[in-house]
C-alpha cells in the first residue's frame, strides 16, 4: 500500500528548476535512501512532502490521517524547558490519557451510583490504553533513545536553550524516534553524530517498523540502513531497488549506457541532417530527404549527460609564520567554570591536528577559545608573530537575500568579477548557483561558499570546525586533498576519522584531557 503518492511535481527558484515531472510513491516498511550531488534539491523535495514548501506544480497524495515525522537540518528551541521534559513531549498524548484518568478517579470520591459505573467504565478504559501504550515504561525509553545518542551524558535535566546547534539537533532526531511516525523524513540524520551514536542509530533504523525517507551522503551508513535507493540530479528523480551497493552497480551501469545511447544517437543525427542537407534539392532523391527530415523532427531527443561540476580548492600560504604558530600553557577552557583541567598545547609551523571527541565535550570552545573569540578562564595563549588563522565555523545557516556571488565579492572587493565567479566555480558552484540568493542555497552549496571564502583568506593556518557537514563525497574528498597539500597549518575538529587519516600529524583526544 501506498503511503504517499507524488505525481508531476515541479519546483524551482528564480529561474532554477531543481524537480521537474518527479514522481514516485512511498510503499509501507520501504527504507529510502535519497542521494544527489550538493543543490540537487534533496531537501526542498522533503520540505514539499511534508508542506513545508509549495511546488510549483503537481500533486501530492498522503495517506489519509498520516502525519509524517520531519528532522531539519536546522531548528531552534526556546529557553526554560528541559531536555527530559521536551522529550516527553514526545508522548503528550499518553499524559493526557493519564491526567484524565486521575481526574476519573478523583471523582469517583463524590459520585452518586450511576456517575461511579460510568466512571469505574473510563478509568478503566483508560487505564487498558495506557498499559497497552507502555505508559509506564516512558521514561526508560526516554533514557534509551537519549543515552543512544550522547544526550544523557549532557544532562536530561539541562535547559534546552544552552544546547549547541549539534546538541539540538540530536534533541530533535531523539524526540522524533520516540514519537515512532508511521514515516520518518530525515534530513542528514549523522550530522554532529558521533561513532558511537550513529552505531546505535543504524541499529535502531535497522529495526524500524514503519517507513522512513533519509537525505545522507555517508555510503557506510546508507549502505547498512536502506533497502531502496532514490537517486536525484538534473531535475530527475531515479528509483533502484534493491541494498546502497546494488544501487552503486546499476547507476554506474546505466550512466554508462545513457552515455553510449547520446553518443549513437549523436552519429545517427549527424548523418540524417548530412542526408538531408545534400539530397533535399534533387527531385530524384527529395522524397527520401523529406522522410529522414519527419524522423529528424519525431525523433526523441537523449539530453547530453551533464557531469556535476567536482571542487577544486587549494589554499594557499602568503606570509610564513614563525616556527611556534600556538603556544598554550596552564590553558583553562569554558564559560563558567572550566570543561576540563588546565593543558599545555603547542602547534608548530605546518603541523596539521585534528580535535576529536564526543559531541559537547567542548571542541568548538576549544577552538573559539584558541582564536581569541572567547576568553580563556586563565592561563596563558600566545599565537606567533606574522600568524593569520582563517575560520571555519561550524553553526553558520545563511537567512540572507544578497546572491552568493554578492557574499563573496563582498568580502573581497578588490577582486574582480570574473575572478570571484572562478573561485566560486573551483568550489563546485555553478552559475546558476553563484546568481541564486545565499538563503535559497541547500547546506552543502552554503559550505562551498563558506570555504571559497577561505580559499581566498589571507591566511597561514586554517582553523576548520566541523567542515565536511553537508558536503557531497565528491566535494569531500576534494576538501581532503587540498588540506592534504596544504603547505600551511591545520586544526580541525571533525566527526569522521576517516576524513583525517593519513595526512593528519596529531590526534587530540578533548577526552583525554578531562
């Protein structure tokens, strides 16, 4: 049975068609992967689905009294609730049930003969409901889920509104999981996971009983978790059958088989218009040239294959720094109080250090506190002479109206125009793309403009936090070979290890230090 049924649907920006003609249709139990290159228009596609954005065109058909659970990319919570109590938002209805129940009960004490059967008869039946919904199981579930993805080592008891951009999200994804929808729509769910908590998740997706569509560009993970593969790019919505790897095989197969079909088609056109550009004037030979000119003119038309644009970033060193870029001593990190006990850090000219450790533990602090952004709660921190970081933040989300073009000249004024539209371009951003406003751009094309930026930084050590979030593996991969061959220093936080394996010279381990 159908869970949602999307027929013709059409979308664009401006002039920017991303869907066109797109339809496909949701099955019960169905586990979706939904891949594409970075502005594909994966996202606007979920936001759609659930209302959030109206097509241009087209129509959508759920199932009746099916509402479908949403994870963003980005969300904001408000202050003076905490995280155990947001969670259990999650079962509202349960503690309505409850709270009725209790006032059944309450009233039994005043009631007359017959008010007392009517409610012995709902106590009860409210009772049975919350038995069978596992009511009095809630808060171990919620200690569950929460533990399954690094919240309880935070504090369920925490205010949601100290929480950072990765921490709420995680919040959010825990919330939808309890709440257990009869379609998960997820958007980039291993965003600011750790290891460890996208284990548990591939086990818990694993098992689900109900469908659920996921955006993701980490193979390993769509590869354990989907058993349908939805492939988007220009305009066109794919479907394959079948595990991650099956749907590896068979679009390489049939991008290969596109490419002969163009190619063959290409021949046959070329000799039909020769044909006819050389016989339609003889009278002997016109009726010929006429037919191929009818087949020219009904002929269907294979598009030529289109590759998507791959990064090319490299940065550069224009001033070398002294031998010590950083030199911390006694260093104590944090707001009020300190997040772990005093350390000793030093990082020398063309070192390159990644910062690991679980999600909250307090890198991006780190890191701020580092650059100067925040102040250190004591100890010394000098950065060298002739030292020029460059950052990379992590919770950045464009609202702006100005295009990626304007963002960038912007900030680099004594470039020319065409100059910003190459380096744009080398970040994988095609012209549509540099004309379209910054807030109209998915994560990822937000992340290429955000490291053009840093391509053109006048810099000597490259502070990047959490870069790769959003990214495609194409851009992924070019992201790490140009850090690779950087010539200056790097310090990078990252939830993959394998993005820095093999190039990177120190490991430190936030975990460590506490």
């Amino acid at each position: 049975m159908s869970i949602v049924q999307v027929e013709r649907l059409t979308h664009g920006f401006g002039e920017k068609t991303v869907l066109r003609d797109v339809q496909f249709r949701l099955l019960q139990g169905e586990h979706v992967g939904l891949v594409g290159p970075n502005g594909a228009g994966k996202s606007t596609l979920l936001k759609i689905l659930i209302g959030q954005t109206i097509p241009d065109a087209g129509q959508i058909e759920w199932l009746p009294q099916l509402k479908p659970g949403f994870l963003e990319q980005h969300a904001e919570l408000q202050s003076g609730t905490t995280m155990r109590d947001f969670l259990r938002e999650a079962f509202a209805n349960l503690y309505v049930a409850e709270r009725d129940m209790l006032q059944a009960a309450e009233e039994m004490g005043t009631a007359n003969e017959k008010q007392l059967d009517a409610l012995l008869k709902r106590f009860g039946q409210l009772q049975e409901f919350l038995e069978a919904q596992e009511f009095y199981a809630v808060d171990a579930k919620i200690e569950a889920v929460a533990g399954g993805l690094g919240l309880t080592a935070l504090g369920l008891d925490s205010d949601v509104g100290a929480l950072s951009g990765g921490q709420r999200t995680k919040l959010l994804l825990a919330k939808l999981l309890l709440q257990k929808p009869e379609v998960l729509l997820l958007d980039e769910p291993t965003n600011y996971l750790d290891t460890a908590h996208i284990e548990w998740l591939t086990d818990h997706l694993q098992s689900y009983p109900h469908a659920f569509v996921l955006i993701s560009h980490d193979k390993h993970f769509l590869s354990r978790v989907v058993n349908v593969v939805y492939h988007l790019e220009h305009q066109t919505l794919t479907r394959f059958p079948g595990s991650y790897q099956q749907y590896v095989a068979a679009f390489e197969q049939r991008k290969h088989q596109t490419d002969q079909a163009y190619v063959r088609q290409q021949q046959e056109i070329e000799k039909l218009e020769a044909y006819v550009q050389k016989n339609k004037a003889r009278v002997s030979t016109s009726k010929q040239a006429k037919s191929r000119e009818k087949r020219l003119q009904k002929m269907e038309r294979i598009e030529k294959p289109l590759p998507v644009p791959r990064p090319r970033f490299s940065f550069a060193v224009k001033v070398e720094p002294v031998s010590k870029v950083l030199i911390a001593q006694g260093l104590s990190v944090g707001f009020d109080k300190a997040l772990f006990a005093p350390i000793d850090l030093l990082i020398k000219r063309g070192e390159k250090v990644a910062l690991v450790g679980y999600n909250g533990i307090g890198k991006t602090t780190t890191l701020r506190t580092l650059l100067g952004r925040l102040p250190a709660l004591g100890g010394s921190l000098k950065l060298g002479d002739r030292v020029k970081p460059a950052y990379f933040e992590q919770e950045v989300e464009s609202k702006a109206v100005h295009t990626a073009l304007e963002d960038v000249w912007h900030a680099h004024p004594k470039l020319t125009q065409k100059e910003v539209r190459t380096a744009l371009a080398r970040c994988g951003l095609r012209a549509d793309h540099i004309g379209q406003s910054m807030r109209s751009l998915s994560g990822g094309e937000q992340s290429k403009v955000r490291l053009c930026h840093l391509m053109l930084a006048d810099s000597n050590l490259l502070v990047l936090d959490e870069p790769t979030n959003h990214l495609d593996q194409a851009a992924k991969e070019a992201l790490q070979e140009a850090l690779r061959n950087y010539a200056g220093t790097v310090l990078l936080v990252t939830h993959e290890p394998e993005f820095y394996q093999g190039w990177v010279d120190h490991v430190w381990d936030v975990e460590r230090w506490q």
